[in-house]
C-alpha cells in the first residue's frame, strides 16, 4: 500500500505525523513494535533511508525506544503519549486559526459554525 503524500510537507514529517496519529487513534499501542525500516519503507512506497530518519525522529520525541536487536517500539510512557496528544491538538488548532484568518473569517463566526456541527 502506498501513500499519497502532499508537496507541501516533507515525507518524513507526513510519516512522522501519520505515525503518530496512529498511536493516538488507538492503532498503534503502547509497547507495539513497529515494522522494521525496510518493511516500513516499502509498505510506504518511500526510501529505507526516508524511513530511518522517521523512526529517528521519533526516538527523538520520546515516542519510540529502539531495542538493539528487537526493533522499533512504541513508548510504554503514558504520560509522554498524553503530551503528544496535547501537541498534536494544538498545532492543528494553529493551523485551523491560520488558515481562517488568511481566508478572511473570524474566530467568532467559526466557533457559530463548529457549535452548530457538533
């Protein structure tokens, strides 16, 4: 299965993010082992070394924990999930506050429109 990946973001990033959403649908859990790069790389259509940089920025971000010999694993670290959470809540609610105010909407009739669709 290959991905559709945007232009407007590197692969890695979208990778990254996609992994982590994951983790906070519910479809990767804590302590899952993720696939190894190579069956990453090519079940993402993307290159071994695309992926390398992916499971490294993850172990960066305390979400991964590599085990030498064993794999790739999701963190067992709860509260470090719930940051991500928080994070990933935030950034998207920039990114919505940008994207309104650049096409011209306020924040007070987009919280009419959101009120009204939950």
């Amino acid at each position: 299965m290959t991905i559709d990946f945007s232009r407007d973001k590197p692969i890695y990033s979208q990778l990254v993010d996609r992994i982590c959403g994951d983790i906070l649908k519910g479809k990767l859990e804590l302590g899952d082992r993720l696939p190894s790069v190579r069956e990453y790389a090519v079940e993402a259509g993307v290159n071994v070394n695309t992926v390398q940089r992916v499971y490294k920025e993850l172990e960066a971000m305390n979400i991964t924990e590599t085990k030498r010999g064993q794999g790739t694993f999701i963190t067992t670290n709860e509260k470090r999930i719930e940051l991500l959470r928080e994070d990933m809540k935030n950034q998207l609610a920039e990114h919505f506050l940008l994207s309104i105010e650049a096409l011209g909407f306020s924040k007070e009739e987009m919280l009419i429109v959101l009120k009204n669709k939950g």
